[in-house]
C-alpha cells in the first residue's frame, strides 16, 4: 500500500525569530536578515492563498495634484531634535528611539512631550516601565509640566489604545514598545509577536489619526536595537541616543529617516536640571589654558554635517613591566598602535617603544574618523618630546602606513569652525581648497613635514635620551 503523502496542512514550516521570514524548508541562515540560526519551526506550512482585488480607499492621482502640506514637519519644541529629524515630526510619523539603560532617553522624551503640547496639540506620554508618580517627580526635576501634557502608566496594548480614543492627541510618546503587550497575542512582552503586534497596531493608529507617535527602543550588550529587526523595518524614523553615562555630552544620530537626511546628529548635554540641547559644543571638548601643555593637540571632526573641535591628550611613562602599557579612552586602539608604528619608523622617534603610553579625548568624545591620525600622531609625538606643540594650532588629516598625510573630506568646513572659534594655525593635507582669512594654514605631505613644528633640538632629543638610558 503506498505512503500517503503529507497534505501542506501537516507538513511544519520555518520562521525566523529576528525578522519573521518564513519558509517551507528550514536553512542556516535567514535570506531576508542575514541572521544565522534564527530559522525555526513554529507549526504548519502556510497555505496558499490569493487575494481578489477590492474596493480602494482613495483613488490614485497624478504626482503632481497631491497635497504635500500633510507632510510638513511640525517643530518639537527641541532644535537639536529638530536638526536630526530634518525639521520636526511629521503627522503620522513613527519615530523609534533607542539607547543603552540610563542614558537619558526618557528624560529627553518627556521633555518634548512637555514643549510639543499646546491648546491645539495634546501630547500623550504612556509608560510602561515607571509608575506615574515616578514620571511627574522627572517632570517637576526637569520643569516638564504642561496643562495639555497627559500621563498615563499602562502596559496592556488595549488601554493605550483606549487613551488614545479618550485624549485624541498629536502626539503619542510610549516609554518603551517591549514592555507593552497585547492580550490577544501569547507570549511575554518583548518577544517577537509581541513586539510585531505593538508596533504595527499603534503605527496603523499613527496613521489613520495622523498622530506623530515617539517609540522608546532597548538595545543588546552590542549596541543593536532589542527585538525582531522587523521593527526598524516598520517605523519612518530610527534614531540612536548615544553617550556615556559618566560623561555629560549625548548624541543623537540618525540612522534610518524616511522625511530627512541621515547625516544629522543633535548633541545635547545631560545635568541634574534635565537635559539641554548644545548649539555649540565644542566647549566641552577643550581644555582652555593659558599656555600649551605637552602631549596634547587639537583636531576637528565631523559628526554627520557638523564640525566639532575636539582635543586629544597624550602621556608617555618609564614602563616598569616587560611588555608596556596602552591605554586608550575616546580612542580607536588599533588606530593609536598604527600612529606609533608610523612615529617609530618613519619619524624617527624610538623612545615610544618602551615605554607606557595612555591616550584620550576631552569631554567624552569619541574620534573614530581618520582625519584625527594627525592629531593623535602629534599628541604622541609631543608628549614622547616632552614639548609643547605651538599655541592656537589644529591638526587635521590621515596618516598612512607610508607616513604620507592623506586628503580628507570636509577640510574647508573644519577650518571654518576652527577659525570660529578663535585658533588661528592649522595643519592640513596638500591641496585644502579655499581657507579662512586671517588663518595660518601650513600644508603636510608626510610626517616629516608635520613633526617639523615641534622645536628641532626637542625632537633631536627624544631618541638620544633613550640610547642614554640603554
């Protein structure tokens, strides 16, 4: 007697648990995230189904006749927010905010619900992780309280849906979408499902009543946001609240902005009082002193389309163990160790080598673009020296292996900045373009030429104190 054959209703079918793709067949790795060993079986294959057309909502028009006042950005009452999201929050829009615990994302967010609301604009913050009496007491701290600001502390997704009907607001704030649950999905708050469900019903709200509506987000030990990736999918917005918790200065980067550039970060400045948006912030990255110390030099780098004047400190010891010390804070490791080989060997400077070497920035910035090399090289090679380098001077360009000083994107910008703000010499690759009035800009082509500004019998010392020593 032949086998029967397994209808499609018996035979299992495949999910991934990152971003939902499912699959009669299961695979190693996920084609549609990338993930591997995400793929796995949740029930019966799904049946094959066709969809008759229906009747539309609205009818199809030309590009041209449609009314793009309905995507006009509406400002939150945050300029730095404002920077990042490319003008304000558009009706309708989803934005998800995502930072490591203790970052400031709830205080930044109650912020802008307490500014955003108006008579003609209620704001509805939901927490879902403090009670309410926890939220007033940050409102009262940071003077986040607004007649049209309402609270509400739920974490069943049904009662969110219910204040929304009652409130009718323009924007919705939800602290955070992976404790709220709904009680028609199984499984725990965060899980896929669960998460799936949350986010589309309230981005199906957001559309249908044109409601802005701002998304807390977790994040993993790696820094990627908690949840199904499916999530990121479904949003207009994903931003990154960035920043260490014992430094003041926070960032938030745009990674995903369907009304805007993603090439925008806002900074912003975190304090007892609540949090404060920095027009200019480059005062925390600097050290102001009266004269030069040695082992520090100043660089500018860009965050998105904004330059910001950062400082880069370095210091040199005797090593007391075999193998010496590197040290690193703000600072690529793999980057610092490549500006000491190229100090080593092609500028000459031997006393690196043996001896205890700590480097880092000023005000909790981070320098991962190459443009700091020069900086970071001219730190190294003034704190080996024991020399100051000269006053009022910036250092900007990378460094090859070769010790050959590259070319760098947005040169003329960064001199702007740092001619802004009162430094008057610069270094710079060949070729900068057009320069400030009134600032010194001396070109490099390689590390012999940018060592030249530090003192000839400075740099003439440094390997012979160390033959001395040996």
């Amino acid at each position: 007697m032949a086998a029967r054959t397994k209808s499609a209703k018996d035979r299992p079918s495949y999910r991934c648990t990152e971003c939902g793709w499912t699959t009669a067949k299961w695979l190693g790795r996920c084609p549609e995230c990338q993930a591997w060993g995400t793929v796995e079986e949740f029930g019966g294959a799904p049946a094959v189904r066709t969809t008759a057309a229906g009747r539309v909502s609205t009818a199809a028009l030309p590009i041209g006749q449609v009314d793009s006042r309905q995507a006009t950005a509406r400002s939150t009452g945050v300029g730095e927010l404002d920077r990042v999201l490319g003008g304000g929050l558009v009706p309708g829009a989803v934005v998800l905010l995502a930072g490591e615990p203790g970052v400031g994302k709830s205080t930044l967010l109650l912020d802008v619900a307490a500014k955003a609301a108006s008579d003609e604009h209620r704001t509805l913050y939901v927490t879902a992780e403090e009670s309410a009496g926890q939220v007033r007491m940050r409102a009262d701290r940071i003077r986040a309280i607004n007649d049209h600001l309402y609270l509400a502390a739920e974490t069943d997704l049904s009662a969110v849906l219910g204040h929304l009907d009652a409130v009718k607001p323009s924007l919705l704030v939800l602290d955070s979408v992976q404790t709220v649950a709904s009680p028609e999905i199984e499984g725990a708050p965060g899980g896929m499902a669960q998460v799936r469900e949350v986010a589309g019903a309230l981005i199906r709200a957001s559309k249908e009543r044109g409601m802005s509506t701002l998304l807390v987000g977790h994040v993993t030990k790696d820094g990627a946001i908690a949840g199904p990736r499916l999530l990121e999918h479904l949003v207009d917005v994903v931003l990154s609240f960035e920043g260490d918790r014992h430094a003041r200065l926070r960032l938030v980067r745009g990674v995903k902005n369907r009304y805007g550039a993603t090439d925008e970060v806002g900074c912003f400045e975190l304090h007892d009082e609540g949090i404060t948006g920095l027009a200019d912030p480059s005062g925390l990255f600097l050290t102001r002193r009266d004269e030069p110390v040695p082992g520090t030099c100043l660089t500018v780098t860009l965050e998105g389309k904004r330059p910001l004047v950062a400082e880069v400190q370095a210091l040199t010891v005797d090593s007391q163990i075999p193998s010496p010390r590197r040290t690193t804070s703000g600072l690529e490791t793999s980057r610092v160790s490549m500006m000491l080989a190229v100090l080593e060997q092609r500028g000459r400077i031997s006393s690196l080598g043996k001896r205890d070497i700590y480097s880092a920035t000023v005000g909790g910035v981070k320098l991962s673009e190459p443009a700091a090399d020069l900086a970071i090289a001219l730190a190294l090679a003034s704190a080996a020296s024991d020399t100051p380098l000269p006053k009022n001077l910036v250092a900007i360009g990378e460094v090859g292996l070769a010790g050959e000083v590259r070319r760098v994107t947005g040169v003329q910008r960064r001199l702007a900045e740092a001619y802004r703000l009162g430094f008057t010499h610069a270094l710079v690759p060949t070729d900068p373009g057009k320069v400030p009035a009134g600032m010194k800009v001396t070109e490099v082509a390689n590390m012999g030429d940018a060592l030249r500004v530090l003192p000839r019998r400075s740099r003439a010392q440094a390997p012979q104190e160390d033959g001395a020593r040996r």
